[in-house]
C-alpha cells in the first residue's frame, strides 16, 4: 500500500510540476518583465526535493504480496521476506499436484529467500502453515 501511495504521489508531482511549468511559460510570454526568478527556483527545488523523498519511500525493501501456484493450488503470503520460488516436494519430486497419500510426508521450500535479517550472526524466521480440504476444513 506504501508503494502505491509513492508512485502516485510520484505521478501527481510530475503533473504539478508540468502544470507549474506550463503556467511559468505562460507568465514569462504574458509579462517578460514582471518574472521573478528567486520565487520559481525556490518552488522547483521544493518540488523536486519532494520528488526525491518520494521516490526513496518507494525503493524501501519491504516486501508485501501473494503468490499462487495454479499446479498445486497452494498460495503464499509473505511480508518482508519474498521466495523467489515455492515448490512442494515428496520423496525428492517437485509436485505438480495436490494428491498426497494420506500419512505420507512432504516439504514446502521456499527457493532464494530475499528479506532475512542477521541479527548476532543468526537468522530467525516465522511462518505458518493451514492446510485446507476440499470441504473447506481447516487443519
């Protein structure tokens, strides 16, 4: 939501700063004399300043989304981390599929995992898992 909020903003001050401009040349064909151009360079450098903190807020390295494998159903949320892939594997196989005998074990890995922090030379994650039957029942 951050992001969105930063590009938009983004957009907005750029067609601002066309419109100010835009007004600007009028002015200065309308009056050449009256311009002034201590008042214009101070609104530019606010205006770009402002432009600037924005498009820093949108290069923050939080990560928020959701992914679905459309194979196996499975769908991951994540925030501040991002898996570039998550595969589910049963004796050493990538599943295509979501048939998994019952009592059979499996692993969910998630490939290249962006966002962990070392903290005291350890890393610590969370997450969680809801498995869910065709009926709609939780696990």
């Amino acid at each position: 939501m951050l992001k969105l909020f930063g590009v938009a903003s983004s957009f907005a001050t750029v067609i601002c700063l066309l419109i100010f401009a835009a007004d600007t040349v009028y002015r200065i064909i309308q009056n050449p004399v009256k311009w002034q151009v201590s008042s214009i360079v101070r609104a530019l450098s606010v205006a770009s300043l402002l432009l600037i903190i924005i498009l820093f807020v949108c290069n923050s390295p939080v990560a928020v989304g959701v992914d679905k494998d459309l194979n196996t159903g499975m769908i991951t949320n994540y925030k501040n981390m991002k898996p570039e892939k998550l595969v589910l594997v049963m004796n050493d196989e990538v599943l295509k599929h979501t048939d998994i005998p019952f009592g059979e074990s499996f692993m969910i890995v998630n490939d290249k995992l962006q966002g962990l922090v070392a903290k005291d030379g350890k890393v610590s994650i969370g997450c969680s898992l809801v498995i869910i039957a065709k009926k709609g029942r939780y696990f």
